[in-house]
C-alpha cells in the first residue's frame, strides 16, 4: 500500500516537529499505552485516568484528548498536540 504509514512512522513524523516526544521506539511505546489509558477515560467522559498503577486527575478535555490523538492518527502536527505537556507534568514524566 502506497502512502501508509505506521503509527510508529506517524509518531516519528511529530518526533520530528515538536520537542515533546523524543522519537525513540521506547518512547513510542509509552505514549501509546498512556493514549490507551487518555482515550478510555474520554470514551467514559470521566476527567480520571490510570498510568502505570497510579490514577490521576486530567486537566484536559475529551477534546483535547481527541486532539492529541487526531495528531498520533494522522502523522499530521497540530497546536493541540502540545497539551499533551500537561499530562506528562501530572504523571512526572518527559520520556516519551
């Protein structure tokens, strides 16, 4: 299939215009599992999520989780890839 892309090479593409994830395949792997944990609180419209045992409070919308994972689906960067820094500072982590 001509022009698709991996979800690794599509985060690889946004690796490549913001400086919030840093474009390795570990990184890759725990974003994904942390988009899992934001996307099943935003399919349950709670404001709770749970990363690596511990549950946290999102500051973020359903939206806001919607946009970030637009920007994973896609490849494509957009301003409302950057909220995701609001997870990373309530889980204490940068090493996606």
């Amino acid at each position: 299939m001509q022009g698709y892309k991996s979800d690794y090479e599509k985060y690889i593409l946004l690796s490549d215009i913001t400086r919030t994830i840093s474009g390795t395949y570990p990184g890759y792997l725990k974003l994904k599992e942390l988009m899992g944990s934001l996307n099943q609180m935003a399919s349950k419209n709670s404001n709770t999520y749970t990363y690596n045992g511990e549950l946290y409070v999102s500051r973020l919308t359903n939206s806001e989780i919607n946009g970030i994972q637009k920007c994973l689906d896609t490849g494509d960067y957009s301003s409302s890839f950057e909220k995701i820094k609001y997870i990373f500072v309530d889980i204490g982590r940068r090493d996606f």
